[in-house]
C-alpha cells in the first residue's frame, strides 16, 4: 500500500494526545459511606478491573478513529500490478462547446454553464494526481497543456460564449496532438451536437482505439431562430449619388412561419432602407434592398432583422466603396475612328485617357482599370508582355484588331499574350453573330428578347486557332463555332478578343445596340472587387489590391481598440493578409498602412451556429462506429453512475473514513452502555 499524499502521516502523532490523557487521569474520587466495610476490598478490586477495561476500550476507539481520520487525509491505495501508482498515469481531455448555441436555455440554466457544471462534476471523479486537458471552440494556446485539477477549475471559470464555431472533426483533431501516448487517455466531450457540428461522417483515422471516449449531449429547449444569412449586389460599381441595390437572404430555422419580420438597412450609422418579411418555416427568403444618394469612399452598411431570444445572428455587417470614377486607357492604332472615345467620352463616370500606339507609356498600365487596344498595325512584344503582367495582376483588356495588319505579325502578338493566333482573314456575305444570353454579362440587357431579334453581322474577321481547354467562353459566336467577341481568363484578370475590328465595312459591331452596353459590363466587370463580408473565425485569408511597403511600415487592421497585424504575402497584383485565427469577433475593421485608410473590411460572425437543430444520440453513436465510445444524455445523470469505482479502483481513503466513523461510534457505545457501577449496585 502507498500513499498518495504522506506528509499527512506526520499528524498520527495526534494519536498521542488520547494515550497521556488515559494515563494521566486526575478525576477526583467521590466519597462512600458504608455501614459495613467488612466486603469493601473485594468490590473496590471487582469494579477497578471493569473500569480499566472500559477506559483501554475507548482508549483504543479513539485511537483507530483518529489514526484512520489521518489515513483518509493522506489517500492509501494499492498500487498497480506493474509497480506503479495508478493515479499517475491518466490524461483526462473535456471539450466544452462555447458556441452561440449554447447560450439556449433549458429547465437547468443556460447549455455552457450545464456543461461546465458537468465537467466540474466529471473532474471531481478523479485524483488530484491526475492530469486534465480543457479544449473550448477557442482553441487557445493554454489549453494545450496538462495542468492539475486546480488549474483546470480555474481555467474552466474563465469559459465564455464565443463566436468562434468549429466541427468536431476539428475538435477531435485538436485533441489528438494534446494526447500523450503511452498513459491511460479519457475524452469527454460536452455539447448540444447541432447538425451543422456534428456533420455526416468522421475521419477514423483521428479516433484512437486506446481512447474512450464518452459523449454528452446536452438537451437545448426548440427555439425559433431567424437569421440575416447572406448578402450580395446586383449593381457592378457603386457610383456617387446613383442609387445601388443589395438582395439580403432571410432563412427561418424555426418551426413556425414568422409573419412581418422587421428588416432594416442602416448605412454609416444612418437608416437607409425599411421593409418587413415573411418567412417560411424552414425556409429561406430574399429581399432586394436599395440605398441612394452615397458619397465617394469606403462605407460601413449592416442588414438587421429583430428576432427574439437568438440575437448573434440578426445582424450582418458588409463594407463596399464607392468609387468616384472608373479609369480606361484607349491604346489606337493610325485611323481607327472615334468610336472607343464617343463610348466612354459619354459618362462622366468613366475617366478616358486616349495615348497614340507610338508613344506607349508602360509604367502607368496599373492604375488603369481597363485598356482597349483598338486597331493597333504593329504591336511589339514588349506591349504584350506588359499586357500578359497586367492582367495577371487583376487588369482587363480588351482587343479590336487591325485587319489589314499583317497575320504574322498579329499571330505574334497573340501568342505572346498566350492567346490563340490567327488561322486565316475571312471575308464574304455578311454572316450574323449569336449572342449567348445565358452569360452575366447579358443578364440585365436585355427585358425581353424578340422573335426575330437584329444581330450583328461581321463582313470581314479573323478565324483564331483555338485550341481545346483555351478557356475561350464566347460571348459573340459566328457560324462553325468561330468566336466574335471572347472571354479568356488569366491570372486574376481577363482578356476580350474580338474577330472583327470597330470600323463599320468589316462588321456592324461598333453601331449594334448591343455594342454600348456590352463594352459598360466589360468596364464594369473591370473594377477589383472584392467580398463584401468575411466570417470570424473561419475566413483566415483576406485580399487587396497591391499594397507596396517600405522597410519599416506594416498594414494594421484596426477595430476600436482592437489592432491585428497580419501576416503579408505579396503576389502579382495583389496582397494577401493572413489573418489566422486573430479575428474571433463580427465588427468593421479599418486596413491601414500607417495612418492612411485602404480599405474596410467586415466580418461576421459564423452563420453554421444558426441553426438549432441537434444530432440525435443513434447518429452520434453511429460517427464514432468501433471506436470506445459512450454516449450520454444529460435527462440521465449515467456519468456519474459507478464513476468513483470506475476511475479510482484501488483508492483506500473512503474505507479509512468509514473506520473512523465506526470507531467514534464504538466509542460512544461503550461510554454509554459500559458502566461498571452497575454491578456495584447489584451486590
């Protein structure tokens, strides 16, 4: 037998106390008077040896009760068949789901501090010698390390809700790198088990056959639960003053339709847009929402829905800018007409800048957000170049040929923008184009589409060798699957090849209806967008225009008085910020490069906690299949059932306690019914 505690063996020096107490017994004797002492002797030695058995009898009580009082302090147990001591080779982890869910309510309180009230209890049933592991949704770093049952309370106490949402595929991946091979590991783990957190199916590789895991589903009341899901805009640019519309969708998690939802846009602190919606149960519901009259610059808008008692979810906050103009270059070759100015030259919007193909300025191609190239009779290889780093930046560019350039040369060019050269110049009867109206691009120009609708023709074009997985996407196609007007992606950007050039004896483009807006979705389309929302705690990647920065200068996300760094990574045109997990709260925050604003980027919190629908007990048994898994419901206290003897087998100390007990008890019983004068009396 040892002791897990043996310091406390010093205090059977107590024992002491009881044995010079017997010995020095200074009861004063009390004086009886007899009529007749002839017999006196006899009884006074008759009652003597009562008297001394009872006082050794107690004597010996009160010292097994004290000295077993001692042994319970100090926590005897039989140690292990292999010599060593069985409470020290156990690692105990517990999860405890902090999500917004478990901010629900049942007959108990809230669902987090039931569980944490569960794993105090689950921590009780174990040794102080043990070793525990807290894991929360937070993931934090000081819960990695085993720490004592004290620490682990402490660290316990300071759970809160948060808003960060994980899988428990991640949890249990979180826990494996905790574990410690070698030592007996339990895992408990504690949650509501949404759907969304639980998920169809677990990876077996992350549970441990020499685990056993044991889970706690905690039941949550049904709640209705109304959620501003996600939002998008249906206007390409925001311009100044214009008016610029956003469609919100609503999704109903309850059970019950919900009838005159209160929906409302507030934009910079100002009430922009008002409406009220119905919403199915168990559905989802958009509503288009329209705000006017924006200055210039980065605005802050929130989408808010009022819906009781769930709240996290009410709010969604999204950042746009609102740019004041959109930059083209037009890059023409000799006698190409006015056609590109006349187009742009008409919206103040759009800022044209006209440069002549032999005098091109490559260093400004980047501010520019769209170059046309218009006729040009001889472009150089070093203009394709620039042209190839330009949109793989992000840039958009747009090709009008020069039909009576020379093929070779254009071929050339072509090739070196990884384009398809030209096969052969066509010519004949007029041959009409097919407009492919499934594409965005055409999405709101066209109302209704007639019968016989006015196509535009081409006279004069360029058949290109387009190879197989090209990535040409025809916008404008001509008979035999040759192209007029094509999309090929590169990089981050586009290029837009056209088989006909703007001059009106080749083709009818440059004078078709559809040629206008056709070139404004190509300009439109041109702008760096970017996502108007990301979600805390998930998104760890954010991008931006190319940002360059000195030696000592860094980017900052700024949020009241909240400041991340991220980690930078610069690519071709653009700059990526690794946020990781340092962005756990929804909210606005302002990217700056010293004290100058780039953008404003918003964040969310995880729409996965929305809904309030759990995992039944059968599906959790059936994600953790052969591995060592129990699975509880917190209506059935089942951990606590054989617990103790569960985990503490060979602990002596409530059998030391019990002794006690039975000894004090024995005491009393001889001090009250071993009384030796009663056979004085009987004589």
């Amino acid at each position: 037998m040892n002791f897990l505690y043996p310091g406390f063996l010093f205090a059977l020096l107590a024992v002491a106390v009881p044995v010079i107490i017997h010995l020095f017994n200074f009861r004063r004797f009390k004086k009886v008077y007899f009529s007749n002492v002839q017999f006196l002797k006899e009884l006074q030695e008759q009652n003597a040896s009562r008297e001394r058995l009872k006082n050794l009898l107690v004597l010996l009580c009160r010292c097994l009760a004290l000295a077993f009082l001692v042994l319970a302090f100090a926590r005897p147990f039989l140690p292990a068949e292999n010599g060593e001591r069985l409470a020290m080779n156990r690692t105990v982890s517990i999860y405890i789901d902090n999500s917004y869910s478990m901010e629900t309510v049942n007959k108990e309180g809230s669902l987090l501090d039931e569980a944490k009230r569960r794993a105090k209890k689950i921590v009780s049933s174990y040794t102080l010698s043990d070793r525990f592991q807290l894991l929360t949704n937070d993931f934090e770093g000081r819960h990695q390390r085993q720490v004592n049952r004290e620490e682990f309370l402490t660290l316990l106490d300071e759970v809160k809700i948060s808003s960060a949402s994980r899988s428990l595929q991640q949890v249990l991946n979180r826990l494996k790198t905790g574990l410690d091979a070698g030592t007996e590991q339990v895992v408990y783990l504690i949650s509501d088990f949404q759907q969304g957190f639980a998920g169809n199916r677990l990876d077996s590789s992350v549970l441990s056959g020499d685990v056993a895991y044991h889970v706690l589903r905690l039941n949550a009341n049904n709640q209705p639960n109304i959620a501003a899901d996600s939002i998008w805009t249906l206007s390409p640019v925001h311009k100044p003053g214009e008016t610029s519309r956003f469609v919100v969708r609503l999704r109903n998690y309850g059970e019950e339709d919900a009838e005159g939802i209160p929906l409302k846009l507030m934009v910079n602190g100002q009430q922009k847009a008002l409406s009220n919606v119905n919403v199915p149960a168990g559905k989802p519901v958009m509503d288009t929402l329209s705000v006017s009259g924006l200055g210039a610059g980065w605005q802050k808008a929130t989408v808010a829905v009022r819906d009781y008692p769930l709240t996290f979810d009410d709010e969604l906050n999204f950042a746009f800018e609102v740019s004041p103009s959109l930059d083209i270059l037009n890059i023409s070759g000799p006698e190409q007409g006015s056609y590109i100015h006349a187009l742009f030259k008409a919206e103040d919007y759009f800022k044209l800048t006209d440069m002549p193909e032999s005098n091109i300025r490559y260093a400004g191609f980047s501010r520019y957000d769209l170059i046309v190239l218009n006729g040009l009779k001889e472009p150089s290889s070093g203009l394709a170049q620039e042209l190839e780093t330009y949109v793989q930046n992000g840039g958009t560019v747009v090709i009008f040929p020069n039909l009576d350039t020379d093929v070779k040369i254009y071929s050339s060019f072509l090739t070196g923008l990884k384009l398809p050269a030209v096969q052969q110049l066509l010519s004949g009867q007029p041959v009409p184009a097919e407009i492919d109206l499934k594409d965005p691009m055409f999405r709101d120009i066209f109302d209704q589409v007639p019968d016989h609708v006015d196509l535009p023709v081409a006279v004069r074009y360029f058949s290109y060798a387009d190879a197989s997985g090209s990535g040409r996407e025809n916008l404008l196609k001509l008979p035999l699957n040759r192209s007029m007007f094509a999309r090929y992606g590169r990089g981050s950007g586009n290029f837009y090849l056209s088989a006909v050039s703007l001059d009106p004896k080749d083709a009818s483009l440059s004078r078709h209806p559809v040629f206008v807006p056709l070139m404004y979705k190509v300009a439109f389309g041109s702008g760096k967008g970017r996502p108007l929302s990301y979600t805390a705690g998930r998104d760890e990647l954010i991008e931006t225009q190319k940002v360059n920065l000195l030696g000592n200068e860094v980017l900052r996300l700024v949020s009241g008085s909240s400041e991340v760094i991220p980690e930078l990574r610069q690519l071709p045109g653009k700059t990526r910020l690794y946020v990781a997990d340092q962005i756990r709260k929804g909210g606005f925050y302002d990217l700056k490069k010293q004290d100058s604003l780039l953008a404003i980027v918003a964040f969310n919190e995880d729409r996965r906690e929305s809904d309030m629908h759990y995992a039944s007990e059968s599906d959790l048994k059936g994600l953790f299949g052969k591995a060592k898994a129990e699975v509880y419901n917190s209506r059935r206290d089942a951990l606590s059932l054989n617990m103790a003897a569960k985990n503490n087998p060979g602990e002596l100390w409530k059998l030391c306690l019990i002794l006690a007990v039975v000894f004090l008890s024995a005491e009393v019983l001889l001090i009250r019914f071993f009384n030796p004068t009663k056979n004085l009396q009987g004589t």
